[in-house]
C-alpha cells in the first residue's frame, strides 16, 4: 500500500518539475512602458454602434491649440469640435451627434468626484446617442487617468446648468 503512495508522490514530483523555469530564476522581460499614450480612446458612432477610437491629438483644431488630451473637459471640447475623424483607416466610416460648437467651448466645464463626472455643456439638445458619446469618451478619459468606472456615473447639464439634466448615465459600450 505504501509503495502506490510513493509512486504517486514521484510521479507528482516529476510532472511539477518538468518544463519550467526554478522559483528562483530571473528571466528579462524587455523594457517597461514609457511615454505618453498617443491619445484618448473617445467615443464615435458607426452607424448607430459606439466604437472606441485612439485618438492622435495636439496641433489646433479651429484655431484652438490643443496638447496631449489628458483630461475629460479637453476630450469633450475635441467632441464638441468635431475633430478625431479623420482620412484614416480608424477612423474610415465614423461620425459623430455631438454638436459641433466652436467658440462655445469656454463654457464647457467638468467636475470629476470619485463616483460621479458632472459635465456642463452649452448646449440646449444632446440626442441620445451624443450623450453616449459625451458619457462613454469621459468615463474612458477618466479611466485612463486612474479613475475607474466600476460604479461612477455621469450626469451632464445642459446650457451652462440652466438646461435640462441627463442623470446617472453609464456607457453602454462599457457593459
């Protein structure tokens, strides 16, 4: 009886030892990541299906200068301007439903708590699949800054807060 034992436990020992490499090896992964990340991922509409999208930023876009997008305002602003489509292949077929603003975009303000993102947006309509946009390209700016969207909403205020208040949405395409 003792021996189907001891021939289990050299078998087990045997299999475990096979193949891989001793605990206490150091094996060379290559460099960590570095830099800054090309662009947000922002929201555009495929027919009628939110697709993410990396957007390449910087330069000006309507004269208004814009960096690396990092924040969830700048994002919002980039919607509201319309930009991010361009000739590419990734972007090939896109549009978008937020409207297009220009100047306005002074009035566009963001407050991000850790449950909800507030945006505050000049204008009077938003159609439900531009609130997708906006909700969806804020909650993944904010992820990627280190937020997280287990659990946080967005609320958007329309015409400075004077407007109409779209509360508590999540992003479709997220779920």
């Amino acid at each position: 009886m003792w021996w189907r034992l001891a021939t289990v436990l050299a078998g087990i020992s045997l299999v475990a030892g096979c193949g891989g490499a001793a605990t206490n090896e150091v094996s060379d992964a290559g460099d960590p990541p570095t830099g800054i990340a090309v662009g947000p991922t922002m929201y555009y509409l495929e027919g009628n299906t939110l697709r993410p999208v990396i957007v390449p930023t910087g330069g000006t876009v309507w004269d208004v200068p814009f960096g690396k997008l990092g924040d969830v305002r700048g994002a919002v602003q980039y919607l509201m301007l319309g930009a991010g489509l361009s000739d590419s292949e990734e972007t090939k077929g896109l549009r978008t439903e937020v409207p297009t603003l220009g100047a306005a975009l002074v009035n566009v303000n963001v407050v991000v708590t850790d449950r909800v993102i507030t945006v505050v947006l000049p204008s009077y309509d938003l159609s439900p699949l531009a609130v997708d946009q906006v909700v969806c390209t804020a909650l993944a700016v904010d992820s990627a800054r280190g937020g997280t969207t287990r659990g946080k909403t967005v609320d958007i205020l329309l015409h400075k807060g004077i407007g109409d208040r779209i509360a508590g949405r999540t992003c479709p395409a997220m779920s």
